[in-house]
C-alpha cells in the first residue's frame, strides 16, 4: 500500500457520482512522489516518499530537519522517527 512517510497519508476510498447519481467505487490516492532531502544537521541525503503537500510544508517551515523536530510522531515511519532522534540528539 502507497503511504506518505511524512504525513501517513494513505489512498482513500469513496464514489464516482454521475449526473444521473449512479454510484461507482473508486479510489483517491494521494500524490506521492520519491523525493531526496539534504538534512544539514545529519550532513548526509535522506530519500523517503513524501505526498506533495508534505513537500510544500517542508518548504514552508524552511527545511527539512526544522519539519522533522516539529513533526508528531505519531504520522511519521519507523525510518523518520529514528532519524529525528538523531537529529535532535545532534542539536
């Protein structure tokens, strides 16, 4: 299953509705996309797959590494949580 490793977001399920309100499952996935981020604290390229609205609030906040010391724990992976141990232990 495709999962954002910043955000947890996963596909979604709902409907396909026609003008004549004829129902049909269908699936909303998010947009995912493999990205490489530079963490300056760590000095090394951290690649993970990351939805496109996890990317623009990386860019918002001002990097990476800041993004990760003020992300919940809770949506990150495994994978992130061990490196935002490392990044706050290196600060």
């Amino acid at each position: 299953m495709a999962k954002c490793e910043l955000t947890g977001k996963i596909p979604q399920s709902g409907n396909n509705v026609s003008h004549a309100k004829n129902r049909n499952k269908r699936k909303f996935n998010p947009n995912l996309q493999k990205i490489s981020f530079w963490s300056s604290k760590l000095n090394k390229k951290i690649s993970l797959t990351a939805a496109t609205s996890a990317i623009r609030d990386i860019d918002k906040v001002g990097g990476f590494d800041a993004y990760i010391i003020k992300a919940n724990n809770i949506y990150l992976s495994d994978k992130l949580q061990k490196i935002k141990k490392e990044i706050i232990s290196k600060s």
